[in-house]
C-alpha cells in the first residue's frame, strides 16, 4: 500500500504520496500530469469536468471562475498550490505569463548551450577544414562585393565606376571640392593688418582677409 505524507495543512489539507505523484484533497485523488506538470483529478469534480487541483482549490474557497479566467501559479512552482500562491487572472495575461516564462527558460538552455559551443566553435574555425570554409564563403560573395557599379561625380557631375556603395565622389580631387565648399574646415581668423575678421579653412596659411591686406603685409 502506497504512504501518503502531509506537507502543506492550510484552509483544504493536501496530501502527497512520497514520490509526489499523486495528491489527494477532500477526498478526490489528483494524479501529476507530466507533460503539463499540474495534478489532475482521476475521475468528475464540477459539472462532469476533471479539475486540476489549483484550480478545485481555488474554486472550493473562492468560488467559481469567471469565464475567461484562470487560476494562475504566482511563483511559478506548480507544486505549490497552497491557496495563498493562486490567483485568478485573465487568459491573455496568464498566456503572457508562461510566454515569459518559456522564454526566459530557453533564453537560459540557449546560453549554456553557446558557452559550451563557443570554445570548439573558435577552434574548428582556426582549423584548415574551418579555413577552407571561409575561403569557400568568400569565393561565393566576392563577385557580388568586388563588382564595379555606375555613379555620377556630386562636383564635376563627370560619370565614373567604384566598387565602393554609395561612391559620391570620382577623384580625391573633388571630394576636397565638397569638404571646402560645406564649409566644414572653416575657422574664423583675425586680419594681420586692419584687424577685421575674416573666415578661412583652418588648413590655409592665410593671415590677412583680403588681397589688398595681404599687398600691405608684404610690403611692409
């Protein structure tokens, strides 16, 4: 005959056998699903339906579930189903639940998973089959990468070909054009010789803000 152990006595006594397998409360037996991990009752409660036992209990001292409810684990641990760890919530908020829960449960399998794989992963890689690999993959993108594409020159507005996305520029020539004509370089200096300000890019060696000025250094 299979021994029954008392572990949790609150407003309904639950019973468990040793090996947690099965449970008995009011007199109805629950027998532990182990697919779904919840105890399930072996025979009718309520309107000819089997009751998992959160759920009797729930309903037994609270009453019955509103329609689109149900009686939700509020630490998680299916076994525990003393009254004060159940509530009663909606079905998308309890879906929502158990969503979290299986996410953060694959989330955890998956980075044990990858800080095992790591190490050989970084291995295989250095090794000649996992260079070869790589070659292989570089030999299949390196048409697509290193192909020559169509662009017209933003300054001289000239048609050139560049391997590089999104070229705007045919020569170095031009790109220097661009940055001096954004403005970008610009710095404001104070004249040598009238003592006006005058704006320059910050890599010209200018001192003076006109010719005229520059004519007076000079001869000076």
């Amino acid at each position: 005959m299979m021994k029954s152990l008392v572990l949790e006595v609150w407003k309904m006594e639950v019973t468990y056998s040793q090996d947690r397998k099965i449970a008995y409360c009011d007199g109805f037996k629950f027998r532990l699903d182990s697919r779904t991990g919840y105890y399930l009752c072996t025979k009718s409660t309520y309107h000819g339906h089997r009751e998992r036992l959160h759920v009797y209990i729930w309903r037994k001292e609270h009453g019955e579930i509103p329609e689109g409810y149900h009686v939700h684990h509020v630490d998680g641990d299916k076994n525990n189903n003393r009254s004060d760890n159940l509530t009663c919530i909606s079905g998308n908020e309890h879906s929502l639940h158990h969503m979290q829960d299986r996410v953060k449960n694959h989330r955890e399998v998956f980075d044990r998973a990858l800080e095992k794989a790591r190490p050989k992963a970084a291995e295989w890689h250095k090794s000649e089959q996992g260079r070869e690999w790589h070659r292989l993959q570089y030999k299949k993108t390196e048409e697509r990468f290193h192909a020559e594409r169509d662009f017209i020159c933003l300054v001289c507005g000239k048609p050139f070909k560049s391997t590089k996305a999104g070229s705007k520029f045919c020569s170095n020539n031009c790109k220097a054009t661009a940055r001096r004509r954004s403005g970008v370089d610009n710095e404001t200096r104070i004249c040598a010789v009238c003592g006006n300000q005058f704006t320059t890019n910050k890599y010209s060696k200018a001192r003076t803000c006109s010719r005229g000025c520059r004519n007076k250094l000079f001869q000076d």
